[in-house]
C-alpha cells in the first residue's frame, strides 16, 4: 500500500509504504526506497548507502516484533519525505508498533548483530534518531519510529519557494488529522494561523512553524510540512 507520490517530496509531500511482516520485509524496503530516490533523480552512491540502511532498519523492525497477524498490531510503515533544515535531507524512516525494544547506540553493542546493524547505518547516514509515534495507515496505533537522513548536496529546488501560511495551515491540519489527532484552528488579531494541537499551540507565520516546548522555541520552515507534523506527533506521544 502507497500513500503520496515521489514527485511531492521536493515540494513538501512524503511517500508512506506498508511493509510485509515476513522475511521479504527488508528486500521491500530496501526495492521500495530505491524506485522513489530513483525517481528524485539521486546520486546512484546515495541510493546504495540508503538501501543498505533502511535494510538494516526494517530487518530490526521485523527481528524484534511479534508476528501482526497475531497481536492486530500494524505493519511495519517505511516513510521518505526531505526537509530543508537543520540542512537539505532525505528523511528515511522505519514504523514498528513495539515501543519496548529500542535501538541502543553503545560501543559494546558493536559486539552483536543487533549492534553492527545500527553502526552500519550510522557510519553510512548524516542523522539518525528513533521516537515514539503512531502508524500512519492505522493511525490509532502506537508505535516507535527508526529513522536515518542522508545529506543531499544542493537543497531541492523548490526549497526557496513561497508557501501561503493559509495553504500551510490547511496542509498541517490535514497531516494531523490523517494520524488522528485533533487540530483546532484559528487566526489571531494580526491574522496569523494558530493550530491548537494537545498542549501545543503552532503558529503559521509567513516563513516558519513555530512552537514552544520545554526545550524553547522551535521553527520549522513551511516546506518542511512531514517533519513538523512528525515533530508534533513525536511530542503528543511522549507525553502520553
């Protein structure tokens, strides 16, 4: 199952792929990236790192999960969308519904096939990270997100473009809403969009998302529509 289109990510969009929960799930992902960076145009080297990568994502993802066909838990998700900051990326993300294994980064776990895996995948990625989330084609499902960002050498031509803060709004909503989660809008005295989102409040301005969390502020820029709404739902499931 395939939700979005390659040709959407340059401008903000993402592709979302259900993966088979069987042997075959690694071979999928890693065919699956491959057609869509295929598709932007990248480097050939930058989709043989990515496919080793996600390889070693969904294999971990399938590894350390109970069959779904028991449990009526989600299928394992591969997601891709880019973002422009904190530099240009592709984004290339892993969905599981197993919050109790999480991928551990130490040295010592260089030693087990679980930890070469993830050396692999950091030595060959710009970025890496894993958070809570849910499901993106069950989006009552709860789940972990693995994900790594490889570094595109120029930003995506669209990078620069002018986004309406309105269509930008409308576009978060949606996102949002897919995933289940409730968004109230409204526009504040200077007729700036303001999303009310659980305990958050998103400001639409005319460049940015912006957000305060216990960490600060946060700015996202509009096109980056898929790493905001992941931010969002990542700070929604960690305070549950």
């Amino acid at each position: 199952m395939l939700s979005g289109k390659p040709a959407d990510i340059p401008v903000g969009g993402a592709c979302a792929f259900q993966l088979p929960p069987d042997p075959t799930c690694a071979s999928r992902a890693r065919s699956l990236l491959a057609a869509t960076m295929r598709d932007l145009r990248l480097p050939q080297g930058l989709i043989e790192d990515a496919k080793l990568a996600v390889s070693e994502l969904a294999t971990n993802a399938l590894n350390h999960a109970p069959s779904p066909w028991f449990s009526g838990m989600a299928l394992p998700e591969l997601w891709v969308w880019a973002r422009t900051r904190p530099a240009p990326e592709l984004v290339v993300s892993v969905f599981d519904a197993h919050r109790e294994v999480w991928p551990i980064g130490t040295d010592a776990d260089l030693l087990d096939d679980h930890g070469k895996g993830l050396a692999i995948v950091a030595a060959l990625a710009s970025n890496t990270g894993a958070h809570r989330t849910r499901a993106r084609f069950r989006p009552a499902c709860e789940g972990k997100r693995v994900w790594f960002a490889v570094a595109l050498s120029t930003p995506w031509p669209e990078a620069d473009q002018t986004v309406p803060p309105a269509t930008a709004a409308w576009g978060l909503s949606e996102v949002l809403h897919a995933r289940g989660i409730r968004v109230i809008r409204r526009t504040d005295e200077v007729g700036i969009s303001i999303l009310a989102i659980g305990d958050l409040n998103v400001w639409v301005e005319p460049k940015a998302f912006s957000w305060r969390t216990g960490r600060g502020y946060i700015h996202q820029p509009l096109v980056d529509l898929h790493e905001t709404a992941e931010c969002i739902v990542s700070h929604l499931e960690g305070h549950r």
